[in-house]
C-alpha cells in the first residue's frame, strides 16, 4: 500500500506502534498534526480524489472506542454484540461502501493506543461475555502487515477465552491459526460483484481459496453472501458463487454463513449520492423504512429467500443467519 503523505498526530508520536508503522514506510513524508480530526474532519474534502492518492493518520482514539453493533447488522444470535473501530477507512474501494456516507475524508486512521482498547474491552466483559465484530470500518486483515491490529484482537481472543471476535475481509490471507473464539469471516460475492463494485479487493477465486486453507487448518470461518446485490442475471451468478464456494469446501466445516442484502442508512446514501453522482449502486431506487434505505420489500425478500435456498442444499437452516 503507498500512501502519499503520512499524518501523524503529535501524542501518537510515543506510542511504539507508530514507530513501527513508520519503520515499515520508508522515505514518506511526515508531517505531524495535532488532531487527527484536523485533517480527517476539513470541510470540502474532495473524497474520490482522495481515494487515489490515499493519506495515512496515524492518531491516538479518546473518547468511546467499542460501541453496541447496529440493527443493520447481523448479531448471529449473540447477546452482546459490538464492534470495535480501531482504524477508519479502508484500502479496498467497494462502490456500495457505507464509509463513503459516514466518513467527510477517504483518508486512512490507524489508532495506536491498543491498550486502551483492551482495557475497554476487559471493563465489558464484566458485564459478561461479549461478541465484537473488530473490522467493520475498514479491513484489518488487508492491513495487518503494516498495523498488525488483527494480531493484536486474536491476542485478545487468546487471553479472554468470554471473547469472542469477528475479523472479517475481502482479502485472501494465509490462516494457519484455530483459535476458537476467532471467526474469520469472508465475504463471498460473485465475479460480476467482485469486478464491477469491490474495487482493489481479492478475486473471489483467491477467497475461496483462502477460505478453503483456514478450514483445512481447523480454523473458524464464516461465510458472508452479504451484501447481495441486485446486478442482472443476480440468480445465476449467486447459483454458480454457491455451487463454487460448495465444490471446494466442505460447508459442515463452516461456522455458519450470512445472508444479507444492500441496505444503508438513508443518511449515509444521501450523502453517497452527493459524493458519488455517477455511482449505480447509490443511485438505485431503494425505498427507505425506519431509517435504512434497502431493496423494495417483496425484491428484498426473494433476494434472501433464494440465495438462502441456494445455501441451505450445504448446511442447515440454524447456521445461516440473515439481516431481517
Ligand atoms: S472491504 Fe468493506 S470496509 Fe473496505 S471498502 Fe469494501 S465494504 Fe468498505
């Protein structure tokens, strides 16, 4: 990954992560900021620009670090769902993505303070144990060779057996690990999804195979048909994505597999189609209810109904969880 410019915010400067960070990019430049929000945060940000020539921050998160997951997304049954955002941003460049609607910059964060995040955990878990889904607001999988934030939350995991931690990813890594409380989630789309909206992302056929090593290794993986997107011809390319994923691996090896169709909330679109005049996926007709703009309901429902059919001739019903 090149970022053009580095940010680094003055206090992150002690932190021994950013000196690793920094000594794995040589010959950047440095320019040290204040707050990270004095960058990221600057009105009138021209975001797809920035998108190609991407800037990394490198800053110190106060403030609240995990938060309770979003109805939007799916809990797989868990009663203490969270999520953690330990970096903002993403080195992929999917069109649907919802960081376009939250997030004014497309410039990366990367957080340093890691203890603190582990102390927000641990002070959670008295509460009883929890599930956190670590890498919704980026890809920390993707980034971990320059972060290592994913190494950091299996740690977590190896050291709180009442945690339990979703990575989830659009890259295809080499897992050799089986923690027990790790779910490697990766998201399965079709060639026709993967080329036309998951820009810079790894081919399908490079995640199934990767997919294909973690089972192999006795590692937790989980499948994610999510999002489901209506492009024409849906049913035949999410029959062949199901028929592929099934030749290969064996899915009573799976976790459990998710089902969900394209749905953001109505502010974050609003702010997509701003940003994004020309993109199809932000500009399709949704209907919006209770705030999240989503496929109309009888379209919404055959979607799930069929690509759920599709999964359920390789494993049962209770193992595949779906967003409504
Ligand atoms: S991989 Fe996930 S977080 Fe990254 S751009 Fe795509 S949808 Fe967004």
């Amino acid at each position: 990954m090149r970022f053009t410019h580095i940010y680094v915010e003055e206090r992150a400067g002690n932190y021994p992560l950013t000196g690793e960070i920094l000594g794995k990019l040589p010959n950047v430049n440095i320019i040290y900021i204040n707050h990270y929000k004095d960058v990221f945060d600057r009105k009138r940000q021209n975001a797809v620009l920035q998108k190609e020539h991407q800037s990394l921050i490198i800053a110190v998160r106060e403030g609240s670090r995990i938060f309770r997951g979003a109805p939007v997304c799916q809990s797989f049954g868990q009663k203490n769902f969270y999520y953690a955002s330990s970096m903002m941003n993403c080195p992929f460049d999917c069109e649907y993505c919802y960081l376009k609607g939250m997030y004014p910059s497309s410039n990366m964060v990367v957080f340093v303070n890691l203890e603190d995040y582990e102390k927000d955990v641990e002070e959670k878990l008295k509460e009883g144990p929890m599930y956190v889904c670590a890498s919704y607001d980026t890809d920390l999988i993707a980034m971990n060779g320059l972060t290592g934030h994913a190494d950091f939350w299996k740690k977590m995991a190896l050291n709180h057996s009442d945690l339990l931690v979703e990575l989830r990813t659009k890259a295809a890594p080499e897992i050799k690990d089986d923690i027990s409380n790790v779910i490697y989630a990766f998201t399965m789309s079709p060639e026709e999804v993967v080329s036309g909206f998951e820009r810079n992302t790894a081919p399908i056929k490079a995640r199934i195979s990767a997919a294909s090593y973690a089972v192999r290794n006795g590692a937790k993986v989980r499948f994610c048909f999510d999002p489901v997107i209506r492009i024409p011809g849906w049913q035949d390319a999410y029959k062949r994505l199901v028929e592929e994923t099934a030749c290969l691996i064996d899915y009573s090896k799976l976790t459990d597999v998710s089902v969900g169709t394209f749905r953001i909330s109505s502010d974050y679109l609003n702010k997509m189609r701003k940003a994004y005049p020309g993109s199809e996926t932000a500009w399709y007709p949704y209907v919006i209810k209770d705030g999240v703009a989503q496929y109309e309901p009888d379209c919404d429902r055959q979607m799930q109904e069929f690509v759920t059919d599709l999964i359920a001739d390789h494993i049962g019903r209770e193992k595949i969880f779906t967003w409504n």
